[in-house]
C-alpha cells in the first residue's frame, strides 16, 4: 500500500509549494502539484496536510546519546524517540561514552546497537586519541560519517594536544574529520584564575569567560591551519563566537573543504540566561554574549557557517544542578531544535528555505550522505510534517529524554511536529511513538 500524503505546502531545494508527496516501500515516489494518476484506481493510506509544511527529515550531524556505558543519561533508544518527535530523522553520534569508541571493533558495535535499537537513521563517529591514528586510518568513509578530535578537553576525556599526532590525523584521515575546537591552555589558565577569586563559589555566568571566546578562536584557527596545510575535509563544530566567523568562507557547501556548524543553543541563549537558568545552559563551548549570539546568525545567513545541529547531551538534573566546577556540560535539545528555529522565522530572521537548508539539505551535502535530505523521487522516505499554526508547550511530560528536564520547560512554540517518516514508516504521529521499524545505518557516495 502506498502513502500519500496530500495538500501540503512543500518546502525543497529552496522552493514551496502546494502539493503532494506519493510514497511506496522506504523510498519517495513522487512529489507534485498533482495528485498521482493512478490515484482513482490504487488505495492509497491517505494523510491530509492541508495547512501543514512538509520538509525532508532533519539531519542531526551532532548528538551525544549516552550509549554504551552512560546509559543513566540516555541510550539510543530514548534519544531517538526524541529525535524524531522533533522531526529528526538522522543523526551522526559521539564517539565520548564509555568505552570510548577508538577502535574498530568498537565501533562496528555501535552500530549493532544501532540497529538494534534506533528509530531514527545513524552513523556514528570514530574517535581520535593521541595514539590510535592506525586505527583511524581503517575507517570506512563509505559507511562511517567522520573522524571526531577534541581539540579541547571536554566530556569524556578525550583531548588530542600531541602535535605530531594532530599532523598525522590531519594528514592521513580517509574522510571527514569534525572538531571541537577549543584550546586547553587558555581554558586552566582562566579557571585558576577564577579559583583564586571565587574558590567553589564560581558563577555559571563565568563559564563564557573561562572557556573564552580567545581559547575558541585560538584552537579554530590552529584546526584551520592543519586542514589547508595537509587539504583535509574540515569540519569545525558547534561555533560560539563573532569572532570566528571570520576564519571560514562563504559559498555553498558543496565548494568548500572547511566548514562550519552552528547549534540551536547558540543561536537562542546568550549570557543574559544564566541568571535565569545557570548551569542547565552549561555548554562547551560556553553560551556567549548577545552580540556573538546576532552575529553568528549573520554568519548563518551570509554562508559563511553551514549547518545548524544541536550537540544534543543529556545529563540528570543532579549532574547539571551541582556547584560549576562539578556540573556537567552539556544538554538535550533534538526533540525541540526545528520547532526552536521555525522560532526564528516567525520572528523574521529565517525563511523556511534557510532553515531547510541549514537542517536538511546542507548536511546531506556535506556528508555526501546517499539519498537522504531532499524531498525527491527515489530518495528515501524521510519525511516531516510540522504545523506551524499550533503551539506547543514544553512539559516536562512532554519530554521523550531519558533524562526528563529540557532548557526549554515552560516556552510556548507557535509550531509542532505532527508526522515524522523514517524510511517510509510513520514513526511519529501526533504525540504518539509508533515502534514499528528501526532506523538504519547511512551511507554515504564518498
């Protein structure tokens, strides 16, 4: 049986329209203003969205979801339903749980627990260490998103600061390579300092000023260095400062070997929200100012940064409510992160085609990932449909994290996801999870 899915305001490859969406199997078979001609004389399982947009899934190239090990926070499972109640049909995960993923044997586990237990579509990062380039050259660029390196400590411990190692992986990485670019020294330098002054009565509000926006541009700039010296793919996570912008070109995505990631958090906190919510908006890199915060829309919107993704990182609240210089970093946000930018275009900073792009069709390119991020004929059925006329409250009984808390408790969104398809099977339809197919590994025409 196919599906249809009728009426709705199509928004692809920078165009919308009123149309139709035909789907048969895991895979679209077409997308026009016309209803499908067979449609007389074939039974179709019929979706009206008349007054609903309808968008490619969103891919997700950051997330932190907690398994193997840290299982208490969240797993593949949860983070998933979460996923793709917020329109987030693929996502790319973190190699920092526990053990870490630094092999590749440990890495082919992942993505048996993947397939075991995703509802959304997954790859997963292999992970650099000071000592594992051999086992980073056998990555399979065809089945394996990227290489991830810590260029600055941060949850899991796994800082790559030798010279010679960072050369080597530069130099002989057989695809992607992704960073978080912060640069160690700056950072100790600035939290003994506010050590001195305050001990363990350090303030959230600090946090932007110990990781710094010098300790961000620093380790930018170094990672940028290495990538035109030996000409690898680069890709520079989750940007946080005005400043950096200036580092990357614009143009489109599919021109460039380094480029740049942008996450929702930035483009919504600012430092003025510590007050109000102190460490559950702890993210490294730190939440800025509000002059970062506008600028690296700029950035957005002038090409300059690329993609726009959540580094999505659950922790209990008792994790993240202890003092600052025990309360972890990082926290949730893909179950909330299309409905948090479609925010921004009710306000009239974003079109929908920017945010399309930004979500859906700008990783897909980047990744060079197969078949996935448009809403065209023979592309996988991932599909989203959003309201953008029906508000959405964050409760906390609303939540499908693992962890049950959300920055975003109590905000009123003027937008919800209705319908979320992965790979052709309605997986989410007005609040309720339907569990009846697993995502699956993507590919990627490297």
């Amino acid at each position: 049986m196919k599906t249809l899915i009728r009426n709705a305001t199509i928004v692809n490859n920078g165009h919308q329209f009123i149309g139709n969406i035909v789907i048969q199997g895991d895979k679209i078979e077409s997308v026009s203003e016309k209803l499908p001609i067979d449609y007389e004389r074939t039974t179709y399982t019929i979706i009206d969205a008349t007054g609903k947009i309808a968008i490619p899934g969103v891919i997700d190239d950051q997330v932190h979801f907690r398994e193997p090990g840290l299982t208490h926070k969240g797993d593949l499972h949860t983070e998933s339903m979460a996923a793709v109640a917020g329109g987030i049909t693929s996502f790319m995960e973190m190699p920092n749980t526990n053990p870490q993923t630094i092999t590749q044997d440990l890495l082919s586990e992942k993505f048996e627990l993947g397939a075991k237990s995703s509802l959304a579509n997954f790859s997963f990062y292999m992970g650099s260490t000071n000592d594992n380039i051999k086992e980073l050259i056998k990555t399979n660029a065809k089945k394996v998103c990227g290489i991830k390196v810590f260029m600055g400590a941060s949850t899991g411990n796994m800082l790559v600061d030798n010279a010679k190692t960072l050369q080597a992986i530069f130099a002989e990485a057989p695809c992607l390579i992704a960073t978080h670019c912060e640069d160690e020294n700056t950072i100790k330098q600035n939290l003994e300092r506010f050590k001195l002054q305050y001990g363990d009565a350090i303030l959230p509000k600090h946090h932007p000023l110990i990781r710094s926006e010098e300790a961000c541009y620093i380790s930018s700039s170094k990672a940028i260095d290495l990538a035109t010296k030996y000409k690898s793919q680069l890709h520079v996570l989750h940007l946080s400062t005005a400043k950096e912008i200036s580092l990357f070109d614009s143009g489109p995505i599919e021109n460039k070997r380094i480029t740049a990631e942008v996450c929702v958090h930035h483009l919504w906190f600012d430092d003025s929200d510590y007050e109000r919510l102190g460490n559950l908006i702890k993210w490294n890199p730190a939440i800025k100012t509000a002059h970062d915060r506008k600028e690296l829309l700029k950035g957005l919107l002038s090409d300059r940064l690329d993609v726009i993704a959540t580094d999505h990182a659950p922790h209990t609240l008792n994790e993240k409510t202890s003092v600052y210089t025990q309360s972890s970093s990082g926290g949730p946000m893909v179950q909330h992160s299309l409905i948090a930018m479609l925010e921004l275009h009710f306000g009239g900073k974003l079109t929908l085609e920017e945010i399309v792009n930004k979500m859906c069709h700008a990783p897909a390119k980047l990744f060079k990932i197969e078949k996935r991020g448009f809403l065209e004929p023979g592309y996988y059925a991932d599909v989203v449909l959003v309201d953008l006329k029906k508000p959405f409250t964050v409760t906390k009984e609303s939540l499908f994290y693992k962890c049950k808390w959300s920055p975003f408790d109590g905000q009123i969104f003027q937008s919800t996801v209705t319908h979320t398809f992965v790979n052709g099977n309605l997986i989410f339809e007005n609040g309720t999870i339907h569990e009846i197919a697993n995502g699956v590994a993507l590919t990627f025409d490297r």
